[in-house]
C-alpha cells in the first residue's frame, strides 16, 4: 500500500502544479476556486491532524491567497508523503472527533485513501468553474501523470 499511496500524493502534487500553472498564467483567481482549493489543502491537514492526535489548526473552509494556497498545498503533500514513508502499518484504527464534534473509528487505510481521493473532487469542481468562466483547464487526470 505504501507504493499505491506515494504514487497518489504524487499524482496530487503533479496535478496541483498543474492548476497553479494555469491560474497563473491566466491570472484567474476566481473566488470560488480558491475555496475549493483551500478546503482540500485544510481538509488534509485536519485529517493529518486526526491521524497524529493532534489540535486541527485550521477550519474546515478557511481561505488563503491563491500564492499563499499553493505554497500550502505542496507543503502538505510534503506531510502527507513523509507519513506514508514513515507509516508502519495501515491497518491501525484512528479514533476521532469530526468538525462537529461526533466520534468516529476509521481504518488508517481509509483515511489515507479519502485524502488522496478528495482533492480528485474538488479538481473535477475547478475544472467546471474554469470552463464556465471560458478557460480550458489544464488536463490532470491520473492517466495523464501516468503518461508524463
């Protein structure tokens, strides 16, 4: 798993650089987006939070400068890497409180996938909000990093 999961959060890293080439070469900075993109990068420090049993030090839609933003972004895939390096095992049980307080158990396995999974989402919804706003997105399906 390990392999499967470092080759995720590679995928991300290459897919995000993607996203902040073209925000930049087009200077888009749609509000929107920039939400969207924020709630990823603090959704994966809250759930980074939660694995380690640490204080969440950002609020689920907490929003940052788009130039802010992606220094965050690769920062936390950086975290997120170095955890998979340094994991053990995948199969522990991680307890937690969600942002509203409600406990649950979730198989480290699990978490590490949502993580991964997540930021496919909310790319798919940046690429919509592109293409409304007359933008071709940049292509960062998994084949295309695959490929590159």
């Amino acid at each position: 798993m390990r392999e499967y999961f470092r080759r995720l959060f590679d995928y991300n890293r290459w897919a995000y650089a993607r996203i902040e080439d073209h925000i930049i070469k087009y200077g888009i900075e749609h509000l929107d987006m920039i939400k969207l993109l924020s709630h990823y990068y603090n959704a994966e420090q809250i759930w980074l939070s939660r694995i380690l049993g640490k204080k969440e030090e950002v609020a689920v839609w907490e929003t940052y400068d788009a130039k802010e933003l992606f220094k965050r972004l690769a920062r936390s895939n950086d975290q997120w890497l170095d955890f998979v390096e340094s994991s053990e095992s995948f199969d522990e049980t991680i307890v937690y409180a969600n942002s509203q307080g409600d406990s649950f158990e979730s198989k480290l396995i699990d978490i590490v996938a949502q993580v991964a999974n997540h930021g496919t989402h909310h790319r798919a919804q940046v690429s919509a909000l592109l293409r409304q706003s007359g933008n071709i997105p940049p292509k960062t399906d998994f084949i295309y990093f695959a490929r590159d």
